[in-house]
C-alpha cells in the first residue's frame, strides 16, 4: 500500500470518531517517563579489590543464582575488568569442586 492511501484512510478515520494514532511513552527501552535510574557500581572497585580469590565462596555465591548460571555484568553491576576476575574465580572454584556447576 503507497503512502498516500495510507494518509487518506487516516484522514477519513478522523471523520468518523476513530482516533488518529500518535506514538505513546518516551520510546526507547523500558517505558519509564522521565524516571532516572541510579547507575550501578562496582562493589570491587569501591572495595579497591584487586584479586578476586576463587577460595571465596561465600562471594561467589552472591553472583550465581539457584540455577547455577554466572550474573552478568549488566544485572551484577560489576565493571569488565572484574567480571572477568570474577567468571575466572567461579570457574576455578567449581573446576575443585567449591562451587556446583548446576543446581540439585
């Protein structure tokens, strides 16, 4: 259908009482209005961590819900470089067994 058709029908939709269609929200991703959203921080760089310890199990739990599965960075609110620290440790920790690799 042209473009031109389209915009007539509109127009003739108007005539009887049908609403003309309008884009609705800020558009974007989520659909909060006007809402700032505080930004994550690294808890690892707050702490000025500078190795993540695999031995840490009781720290590693807190990134690895019931599932098994590693948080990623966008939920966890770790910066890259301690992410990759961060997988590197879950992975070593489940290689030795702290850490299970699934849920029972």
């Amino acid at each position: 259908m042209s473009r031109n058709i389209e915009r007539e029908r509109d127009f003739d939709n108007e005539d009887e009482g049908v609403p003309e269609r309008r884009p609705q929200g800020g558009g974007g991703r989520g659909g909060g209005r006007g809402r700032m959203r505080r930004r994550k921080v690294c808890r690892f760089c707050v702490d000025k961590v500078d190795l993540i310890d695999f031995k840490d199990v009781k720290l590693l739990q807190n990134f690895i819900p019931e599932r098994g599965k590693i948080l990623p960075r966008r939920i966890s609110g770790v910066c890259t470089a301690h992410q990759r620290m961060l997988t590197e440790a879950i992975k070593r920790a489940r290689n030795i067994a702290l850490l299970p690799y699934t849920a029972d």
